[in-house]
C-alpha cells in the first residue's frame, strides 16, 4: 500500500500498531485520546491492512514519526513531508525515527538535542518510597487555581531545560501552557511552609502509559530529596490508572537520571528532539 491521510475508521488499526510498545511514542498516543484536535495523521500499510509506520503532524509544526527501520515507501514519504504546512518546525521521538524523518525532510535541522528514554513498568515500581517529610512539606496535587503560584517555577523550569535561548522566554504562553496543564494532567507540588519548591508532572497521558515532564526543584532546595518526594506521589497516582509511566531526560543531566534510576526507571532507547529554523 502506500502513505496515505488517516481517516477515522483508520484510528483503531493505527492504535494498533502504536499500542504494541506505547512507552515509546506516548506524545502521539495521547494527541489519538485527545480528539486529535489541531492534527492529522499519515499511516502506511502492508497488503493485508496492518499499519507498518505512522506520523502524526500538529498545526504547530511539530513531527512525529513512529516507523519500521527503514520506513517503506521512502519516496512517497518524503513527498508528503515536503507538502506540510505550516513546514516542519520540529521533529520528535525515538532516535532511529527521528533521524529517518530528517533524511526525508527538505532542509537539515539546524539544532539536535539528545536525550534517554526511560520507562517504568507498574509491577516494578517498588521502590517508591520517600524519607520521612521534614516539618513543613506538604505534596499535593495542583490545579488551575495554583498557576499563579507555580508561575515562577516552570518559568525557571522552561529556561533552564526547554528553551534554546531563554531570551526568547514568553510569560505569557507560559502561563497559558502552564494553566492548561494544571486542568489536563496530573500534576504534584511539594511546598515548604505553603510555598512551592517542587515541582512534577504528565505532559502526555496516554492510554496506557503516562510520560512525565516538568520535574523541578528551585535551586536552593536542591540535594534534599525534594524531586523524590514530588516523584512518588505523582506516580503513585499514574499507577492508580495507567501500568507504565516514562520520561525522557537529556543526556548529561546526571542529577536526573540518578534520580529516575533510584525510582526503578531504566533507558530503554535514544531520544530527539530537532529543530528547524532556530
């Protein structure tokens, strides 16, 4: 068969495929639950139906690939890459996709940043314990009421981890994001006398695995557990319902990745992110 632009009677066999190992494109797994507002989805097949690779396209510019290595009619592929608009701004996921997606694209990315992926599966998760909280820690889940609150936090968060250049910082598409967020996913603070020091939480839910993003302590309180803390009340509540939780993490970031390895996580693939134009 050949690439071609999903329609909804398309969604369950594309789940299908995508389903077989969610930990690693749960971005995309969550846009399908979500409605697939502001996206279209491209898929091809074999001879009998059964989709082989996908990619999902957001109105922002944001590509992401789930492929076969390599991925099959690479011609048609590249065609239908070079016709999105608005044109590619960024292209996300596994490492092998990512890399297989950029051969295809028109112009090089001008920026890579590497990452791992690491999963922790719900029957694993035994290790989430935390030390005894000192007085005056509290972890709770947060809600839109507290964006104001954490407003400082993720603007730290965002130009410390997110942002290229953090001059290009925008307060107000920040709390935007950061209030969406509070409504749609989970997400826990730890406060040291009423006020916020930690922070966690999903940036995608899929159907059954959630991915974690967000996770930050303000530097002055870093080294006491704080982001343990965080952690484990947010994955105590992704397991009530879901049986996988991920992330990804840059590479060199070492503090995190003792602190995923210390709760069960284990890197299961290389992750990308590219950019274009930047």
């Amino acid at each position: 068969m050949s690439w071609r632009k999903a329609a909804k009677k398309d969604t369950p066999a594309v789940l299908r495929f995508l389903l077989r190992e969610e930990a690693l494109c749960v971005p995309f797994t969550s846009r399908i639950r979500a409605g697939a507002r502001g996206c279209e989805i491209f898929f091809d097949a074999d001879e009998g139906g059964v989709v082989t690779d996908c990619a999902l396209f957001t109105v922002g510019g944001l590509l992401l690939p789930v492929f076969s290595v390599p991925p099959a009619h690479r011609g048609e592929l590249a065609r239908l890459l070079s016709r999105l608009r608005p044109a590619v701004h960024s292209v996300m996921g596994i490492s092998r996709c990512v890399e297989e997606a950029e051969a295809l694209v028109p112009i090089p990315p001008t920026r890579r940043i590497e990452y791992f992926l690491m999963t922790l599966k719900k029957e694993n998760a035994r290790r989430l314990w935390t030390p005894p909280p000192g007085p005056g820690l509290r972890a709770r889940r947060a809600g839109p009421p507290d964006a104001a609150a954490l407003f400082p936090l993720q603007e730290a968060y965002e130009k410390e981890e997110v942002l290229i250049d953090p001059a290009h910082f925008n307060a107000g598409q920040c709390m935007k994001s950061l209030a969406q967020g509070l409504s749609d996913e989970l997400v826990y603070v730890l406060e040291k006398d009423g006020r916020p020091v930690a922070k966690a939480g999903t940036n995608a839910r899929g159907f059954t695995v959630d991915q974690i993003g967000g996770v930050y302590t303000v530097p002055a309180k870093r080294g006491k557990s704080f982001a343990r803390i965080v952690m484990v009340a947010l994955l105590r509540e992704i397991f009530r319902e879901k049986t996988g939780a991920s992330l990804f993490v840059k590479k060199k970031n070492r503090p995190a990745i003792s602190l995923y390895n210390g709760l069960g996580f284990r890197p299961v693939n290389e992750y990308t992110i590219s950019y274009y134009g930047l």
